[in-house]
C-alpha cells in the first residue's frame, strides 16, 4: 500500500502539564489519597518512634542524669543494644511493606485509568512520570506527618522515663560523644523518615506504574481490581 | 481507485489462558472506505471487539497486519502509536471511559493536551465541542454527576477533540435507554455524513444497524459476510410515543 499520510511522533509534555494534572488528581481524589497517604504516615510514625526513642536513650545514658535508665534492661553503657537494633530493623521492615502495599493498591486500582489515557495519545513515559509525582507528593507529606508523629510519640515516651531532664539533654542534633556511640538526632531522624517515607512511595509505585504503562491499552482497561 | 482508510490482512489473535490458548481472532481480511459507517457485528465472544482493538492501534495482533491510511501499524514506534491514537482515531466505549477526576472540560481537553495544543486553544475548543453534543451547560460537572447519556456525550466530545478521521465506536449504546441510544447515534451519524469522518462501530443494537453503510459480521474470529445496509431489512421502531 502506498504510505499515503505518514504518521509523526508524539510530543513530550512539558513538566509543568504533569504537575498540574497530578496535583488536580491528589486533590479530587482526596479521601482516597488519604488513605494511601495514611498507610505511609503509620509505617514512617512507627519507625521514627522507635528510632527516636532509641536516640533519646543513648543522649540521657550519655549524660548519666537519668535515674530512669536503671528501669531499663538493656541500659548498658556500650550504647544501642541488638535489641533496639532488631526492633529499628523490624520497625523498617513494617514501614517498607505497609508503604509497597498501599502503592501498590493505589496505582493497581488506576489501570483503567491508565489505559484511558494511553487511548488518547499519551506516551508510556508521561503516565508513569504522573504516578511518580503523585507518589512522591503523597510519600512526602505522609511521611511528614509520621515523623512528626512519631517524634511526639518518643517525646512522651521520654518524659514518662527521665521526666523533665528529658528537654535538658535532648538529642535534637547529630554527636559523636568520646566515649559513647554516634547519635543521629531527632532532627536528621525526621529528615531520614521524610526522605525514606518519599523513596519507598516513589518505588512501591513505580513498578505498577511502569507495568500498566507498558500494557497495550485494550489490557490495561481490561484489568479489573 | 477506492480510498481505503482501514485494511486488514490475516489478522490473527490469540489469547494465552494457563495452558490454553483461546484464538479469537482467526485471519480477517477487511478493508474499510474513507467515510464509511461501518458497523461490525456478532453475538458476545465472537470477537468483534478484539478486532476492533486491533483496528484502533490498542492491542497487538499475533500475526497479521493492520495498514491505517496505508501505514503498517506493526511498523510503527510507540511515538508513532501514540501520536497516531492523539490525532487520527477518536475512542468512544460502552463503559464511557471518562477519566473520574477530570471533569467533561477537563476530559474533552486531555487528548488536546497531549497533542500540545496551547492552553486557551484547547479551552475554547473544549467549550465547542461541549456545545455541540449538548452539554453547555454541564461543562464543569465531574462524571459522576452526569447521566449515562451525558456521559457518552463526554465522550464523543472527547473523541472529536483532535479532528479525527475515524471514530471507533465499541458498543457505545450498551448502557443506554432506547430513546438516549437513539440521540447517541444521531449523533455518531451526523459526525458521519457532515464531518465525512469514517465511523466503525461494534454493536449488537439494531439502530446502529440501520444507519451503517455495510455490516461486517464476525462469527468464531472470521468475516462471515459483508451485507450493504440496503441488502438487510431492519424495522426499527419508535419509543416514547411520538
């Protein structure tokens, strides 16, 4: 057959196009990105409050005003015990699975969707372009409020064991005390949770978003949830 | 010489199902005029909707070819695809397919944003296009608070955003009542005969029937025949007493 009109290739969309059809997303679809948004706010929350706790621990041990410390078992002054590690490592584990599940959910029970907008001429790369800054938004403000959460939780967990020396000494910025061990600081242990808490959204969504992006359009809206 | 706007060659598709394979579709051979009605037909199963994935560049063919205006689709790049379900073929479904989040404007608007068409533009066209299928007055509602037949009309609307030559059309009147149905396919037959646009549309529904040019009847994945609109005799009646 002759090649009567040939065909052009489709255009890439400026960033700017899908900042503004993602963040008109998250905001009709606002309960449900709540929801999802939430998942991500208890497993950043737990891992903060662990972590936190842990931090606040080492910095009134380092001090040696806690009386409290002679409450807790594994109050040794080689710092973090294994049992804290294992229960920060446990704490990470729930947090990265809680937050791949709700991605997961979150962009499976969008395949329709996906293919719709396939049908109407939108590159693979667009669509999974539009699912990473939703989640990444989501990741980011979830993981936020957990940290924030979670912090509030260790605090008030603090002023339970060490009362008010807890504010005299609290570990807010990262030390290197000479004869204990590294702490982070509760400060940079938000920033890690916010950061974390974004990267796991932007990955737990990211592979369902690739696959549906790649499906033929007739597949994708086939899928059902 | 005739203006063939859609051809097909031993176009075979099979699905995989465990350790089953299901063809559905077992070599069509088909070729579609410019500005035709096409309707294709065949009881659930018979594969009149895999076809017309395959027509609308939406599903791969196993084996076969598919030429749009003399293109080999299988040839093609994903740019090209894209670029080619932006600009030359508008969808319309049974189920609508109206994005939940946007409303009929921001729906009508999308294709026109991914062909890069300048905000106020694809505004202006959007409120057009609105206009003409009815809805004026609905622009800015979601989908949600729209009827079956308001949303179809989204739809259509939608479709026609980037001046398509064809409109595929897979059952588009399967949810609707009689009389809604009906405006439906005044409508997809108006874009017909006024736009010249070349409509294929799988159906079951009689009224699609009677407007079509041919009707290809697809039974077990194969044309069983071809019948020109005046070779069949469909009496259609009216509802709601008029």
């Amino acid at each position: 057959m002759d090649q009567r009109t040939s065909i052009e290739e489709q255009i890439d969309l400026p960033f700017v196009e899908s900042l503004k059809i993602s963040f008109q997303s998250l905001k009709i679809r606002f309960g449900r990105s709540i929801i999802t948004t939430a998942g991500i706010t208890l497993g950043i929350a737990f891992l903060v409050s662990v972590w936190a706790n842990n931090e606040i621990d080492l910095a009134l041990q380092e001090s040696g005003r806690s009386s409290a410390i002679t409450n807790l078992d594994e109050a040794s002054e080689q710092g973090i015990s294994t049992k804290d590690i294992w229960l920060i490592i446990m704490s990470l584990i729930v947090c990265v699975v809680g937050i791949a599940n709700s991605m997961l959910m979150a962009v499976t029970e969008r395949f329709r969707e996906i293919g719709t907008m396939k049908c109407l001429g939108a590159l693979d790369g667009f669509v999974v372009r539009l699912f990473l800054l939703e989640s990444g938004f989501q990741g980011f403000a979830g993981a936020l409020i957990g940290a924030l959460i979670g912090t509030l939780g260790a605090v008030l967990l603090g002023l339970k064991n060490y009362g008010m020396d807890l504010f005299f000494y609290f570990p807010l910025f990262p030390a290197n005390p000479e004869n204990g061990s590294f702490q982070v600081g509760v400060l940079l242990l938000i920033l890690i949770g916010c950061f974390l808490g974004m990267i796991l959204a932007i990955v737990g969504s990211s592979f369902p978003a690739w696959r549906a992006a790649k499906l033929p359009p007739a597949e994708a809206m086939r899928t059902e949830v | 010489m005739p203006d063939i706007v859609v051809k097909t060659e031993d176009v075979v598709k099979e699905y995989r199902m465990g350790s089953n394979v299901l063809r559905a579709l077992d070599g069509i051979n088909i070729e579609i005029l410019r500005g035709e009605y096409i309707s294709l037909m065949g009881p659930s199963g018979s594969g009149k909707s895999t076809l017309f994935n395959m027509i609308g560049a939406l599903d791969r063919p196993t084996k076969g070819q598919v030429y749009i205006d003399g293109q080999n689709m299988s040839n093609l790049s994903q740019r090209q695809i894209a670029a080619f379900r932006c600009h030359r073929v508008g969808y319309i479904f049974q189920s609508y397919n109206l994005l939940n989040v946007r409303t009929a404007h921001g729906n009508v608007t999308l294709p026109m944003i991914f062909a890069g068409i300048p905000d106020k533009d694809r505004n202006k066209k959007a409120e057009e296009l609105l206009d003409k299928v009815g809805l004026g007055d609905r622009m800015y509602h979601l989908p949600d608070e729209l009827s079956g037949g308001q949303r179809q009309r989204v739809a259509i609307a939608r479709a026609l955003a980037n001046d398509p030559s064809i409109i595929l059309a897979d059952e588009p009147t399967a949810n609707l009542d009689t009389i809604t149905g009906r405006e439906i396919i005044d409508l997809i037959k108006q874009l017909n005969t006024e736009d010249g646009v070349t409509v294929i549309s799988a159906t079951h529904d009689l009224k699609m029937l009677d407007v079509s040019d041919r009707i290809v009847d697809i039974r077990d994945g194969l044309v069983e025949r071809i019948r020109n609109r005046d070779e069949i005799e469909i009496e259609v009646g009216d509802v709601g007493g008029e």
